[in-house]
C-alpha cells in the first residue's frame, strides 16, 4: 500500500505520542509504502530540524532524516493541484497522485475538507489506523 504522510502527522509522531506514532510504527514496520516528493521531503526536513533545535534533540533529527531518507520512496510529481486554501498543501496531493498512493494521513483541516479526488482517501492518523 501507497502513503502519502502530512508533514503535521510526520513531526507529532517524531516528537509525541499518539495515533500519528503509531502511523510511523507501522511505516516502520513495513505495514505501508511512505511516498514522498522532493517538496514534502525538503518540508519534513525543515521542520524537523526546527522542532528538533527547540526541544534540544539535534541527534533526533540526523536519524530521522536518513530514516525518512532510505525507507520511503521518492516521486517526481506529474500532476498539478490547485484546489488548496493552503498553497502548500499542493504538494501533498500532487506527490499522492503522482505516486498512485491510495491514502493521504493528515490532521490539517485544510486537506481533510478537500472535494473527493478520486482513487485517494484523505483520513486522519487514527482512521488510517483503523484502516490498516
């Protein structure tokens, strides 16, 4: 199965516990292919290191990266989406489409609320859960 993982579930389950940790779990665990484009992946690294830098935990950040780095799988997005309030949120949907993913996880309103888009279900940590 194909994944397309928002920046907001990728650092909660970093950085906290809950349904956005047991995501990565099961990422971890093999349950799901992570789907990542150069705009998410250049996204999730720069958060990262940012929420990395304020909680004092720099070596968090380094093995993450290369986790996200070696376990997922990079798409070169050849789809165009600007149905977004948010303009950044594009490149969610456009890595999604682009890679076939049948789920994008999120917890951002802004993506949840979105028209449907065929062949992809916008869903939150905890109904992925349920889902898998």
């Amino acid at each position: 199965m194909r994944v397309v993982v928002d920046t907001n579930v990728l650092a909660s389950g970093i950085f906290w516990a809950g349904a956005p940790h047991r995501v990565l779990e099961a990422w971890a665990a093999g349950a799901f292919t992570l789907c990542v484009s150069p705009a998410v992946i250049e996204e999730y690294f720069e958060v990262i290191d940012r929420l990395a830098a304020e909680c004092g935990r720099g070596d968090l950040a380094g093995g993450w990266k290369t986790f996200i780095f070696e376990h997922s799988e990079l798409i070169e997005p050849d789809f165009h989406y600007s149905q977004c309030r948010d303009p950044d949120d594009a490149r969610f949907i456009e890595c999604a489409v682009s890679a076939g993913a049948g789920f994008l996880v999120s917890g951002d309103d802004d993506l949840l609320s979105l028209p449907p888009i065929p062949g992809l279900q916008i869903v939150k940590p905890a109904d992925f859960l349920k889902l898998l």
